[in-house]
C-alpha cells in the first residue's frame, strides 16, 4: 500500500507536482511522425502531461509542440493558419515559429516591438523511430536517450498509440505485473508453440526478483513447473518513468520483443503506446504485425482514428461474453489489451492505494513506486532523477526455461544485451 499523501504524489502529474516536475527530466513520446504527415500539414490537439497543446509541422518539416492558448488574447492555436514556417492565430494573426518565437505581428504598428517581448510556450522536438518525441523540462534538453527498438530499421518495427481512461501508474503496474497473465490473459484453448502460455497457466504463483539499475530495475518472474526440476523465467525491463519491455514468443515463427509506454495525457488518462520489433534482427513481415495487432485489439478498426480510444472501452464493458467466459477464455473479453484496461480502469481514474493489500508477487510494484518517490525526491532537492541522463538503454527482456537450481541472472546475461 501507499499512503494517500505518497499516492497523490506520484500519480499527479500536472506542471509544479513532484511527479510531473520529475517526468518532465525525461524525453517524453508526443505522437507518432505519421500523424503530421508532411510540411505544414494541419495542426493537431495533444495533451500531454495535463497541458492542452497543439502539435504541428512547419515548411521545413520541424515538427513542433506550442500551447494551445494564443499568448495574445487566448485563442486556440488549433485554429491557426500553418503557413511559411509558422503557425498564426487566425484571430488577430499573430504568427509563431517551431520555438514559440513570435515572428509577425501584424495588429501593432510596424515600428512597435512588442513582438519580441512575446513567446508562446513550446517543447523541443526530435524525430526517432517514427515517433515524435518532446522534452518539457527547464533548462536544455539533454540528448535523445535510445533503447533497443529506437535503433532498429524502422521496417523491424511497428509503433503505434492509443488512448487508456485511468491514470498512468495504474496502467504502468498492470505492464510490470508478470502475476496477473496467469489469470487474466488465460485462453483455454491457445496452445503456444513454446509452450509460454501453458507455463504460465500451470505456474501461478511465480517469485519475484527485482534487480535495480542505473535505468530502472531488471525483474524476472520464476515459474517452477511442477514435476519437473526445471523453472519458466519471464525477464522484464522497468526503465523510468514510464517505459517496459516484455519478451514474448512472437507469431508465426518470429520471436519479438515488446513494450509499452505509459505516458500521462492528463491525471485520469494516458497514452499507452505499444511497439514491437524482431528479435532476430530481419524486418517485420506484415502478416506477424496483423497477428499481433488482432491478439492485442490494436488493429485500425479497434480505435476511433480521431480520439484513439478503443472500441472495447468502459461504456460496453469492453464486449465481455459471459458464455465465452465460461468457455473460451478467463474474462469473456477477447483481446488482450481490453483484458489490461478492464481491470486497469475498472479500478477508477486514480485508485486510493491506501486500501491494498500487497502481497509477495507485487514486489516489482512495490520496487517501482519506491523508484518513483526517491526519483521526486531528487528532483526536489536538486538532483537528475535515476536515468535521466543516460544516452543509451543496452538491456533486453528475454524469457528462458532454466533448470531451477540454475540462477537467471547469470544464466541469462547473453540474452538481456541489446544491440549498441
Ligand atoms: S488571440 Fe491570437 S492573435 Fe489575438
Ligand atoms: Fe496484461
């Protein structure tokens, strides 16, 4: 459990709390590159961290982040005018470049200099991996830091974004919970052809070990198989704030390795953005992406394009099915990322963590929140929040059946190196 004070404290994120302050150190993924599809191409409505925002792409193809609010009288840049390297306020044509500088200002006299005492608030931006990405911190924003998948060709690699109705950390513990796909993800009748379905199926109660990092923490869920001296070890990856990656069997031959990012839009949603790449290092074939997207509930049709919000969502229960309940999987519910936001959401916008009763396969959450509470607490007194500053993230997830007597960490030290 967490005291209410501490849960306020790291579920909060809006500018001047201690966990927004603190996420704010960090790069932070906008939207994806495809969403501005060329020059000057009409502006967007993002939140992000609880600030509404608009997103465009000016003549030079800089993509950029601008407060919605006109710093002239407040109207929305969302109606502006996207013209020669700069968005301008159809209201009274103010005009601003990809930094906020105010570059015209045609309602005051020519010899007025108002217009350099004005700039609007905007984030730097850089493009990685089809992914627009922001830092919204003070002072200059350190370099890009990179994992595995932001390195790979982009033909090894699908990306993609949708909208989550809770708040980001109840979202982020789902993602770092080996225990639950046990349960919730169980399909009676999907046999896998490594058999990590059913090991998770039969091994229900798996030990937690958490290792802490200079990124996070590396945390891997010990599954003995029963009958048997060996043991199924799940090895995820945290890296702070926001970020896991998963091993997984993949589709159709092809091993992946997957992960999200739970990013906060405001306190009560968040942008849960998911990629997937080959392990193997060949590109992506697009018949796995379908799969994957069809097992996950991410295929266009899942979401309105507008909103991104899934079509199984909380006003229909996310289509549960009592009768394939009984039949076909755990929850009724079909797809796997439906199952997720069920229980997530299902918890309310932001759960009073002072009710919970944590037992012992809730350490990795428990580790995080520790993590998330010192990373304020540097922020607070001066410090880089763990990670902040690291240029490259090296560690893969990977999954491995180890005979139990056997330690992961060593037996796995190959496997949990990601290409430089
Ligand atoms: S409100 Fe934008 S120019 Fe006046
Ligand atoms: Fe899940």
């Amino acid at each position: 459990m967490l005291s209410k004070a501490d849960n306020e404290r790291i579920t909060r994120i809006g500018p001047g709390t201690a966990m927004g302050e603190t996420m704010r150190r960090y790069w932070i993924p906008a939207l994806l590159s495809s969403e501005l599809p060329q020059p000057d191409s009409d502006p967007l409505r993002l939140k992000l961290l609880g600030e509404d925002l608009i997103a465009f792409r000016d003549t030079a193809g800089t993509p950029a982040l601008i407060a919605n609010n006109c710093p002239h009288r407040g109207a929305s840049l969302f109606f502006g005018r996207n013209e020669e390297n700069g968005l301008r306020c159809v209201y009274h044509g103010w005009k601003f470049d990809v930094d906020g500088t105010c570059v015209d200002m045609p309602n005051e006299p020519p010899e007025s200099d108002f217009k350099h005492k004005v700039k609007a608030t905007a984030y730097p931006c850089v493009e990685r991996s089809g992914v627009v990405w922001t830092y919204m911190g003070p002072g200059a924003a350190p370099p890009l830091q990179t994992q595995e998948w932001m390195r790979v060709p982009v033909e090894n690699l699908d990306v993609c974004r949708h909208l989550g109705e809770a708040n980001w950390l109840q979202l982020l513990e789902g993602g770092i919970d080996t225990a639950h796909s046990s349960f919730l993800h169980r399909n009676f009748k999907r046999a896998s052809s490594l058999g990590t379905h059913e090991f998770r199926a039969r091994s229900t109660a798996p030990k937690l070990e958490v290792v802490t990092t200079e990124y996070g923490y590396t945390y891997a869920g010990i599954r003995p198989l029963r009958g048997e001296d060996r043991s199924y070890v799940r090895v995820y990856q945290y890296v702070l704030p926001f970020h896991q990656m998963r091993a997984f069997e993949g589709y159709l031959g092809h091993p992946l390795i997957s992960g999200h990012i739970w990013v906060p839009a405001d306190d009560e949603t968040t942008w849960i953005w998911s990629w997937t790449y080959t392990a193997g290092g060949e590109s992506l074939p697009a018949e796995v992406v379908q799969a994957e997207k069809r097992s996950s509930g991410r295929l266009p049709e899942d979401a309105s394009p507008g909103t991104l919000r899934f079509r199984r969502n909380k006003d229909n229960d996310y289509l549960i099915d009592r009768q394939r309940q009984k039949t076909v999987n755990y929850t009724g519910i079909d797809v796997i990322s439906a199952q997720d936001q069920a229980v997530q959401e299902s918890m309310g916008a932001i759960y009073d963590r002072s009710q919970e009763h944590l037992g012992t396969s809730d350490v990795a959450i428990i580790a995080a929140r520790r993590l998330l509470l010192q990373a304020c607490q540097d922020v607070e007194e001066g410090r880089d929040p763990l990670g902040s500053r690291l240029q490259t993230i090296t560690v893969r997830p990977a999954e491995m059946v180890l005979p139990s007597s056997e330690p992961w960490h060593a037996a796995m030290s190959a496997q949990l190196v990601a290409m430089a």
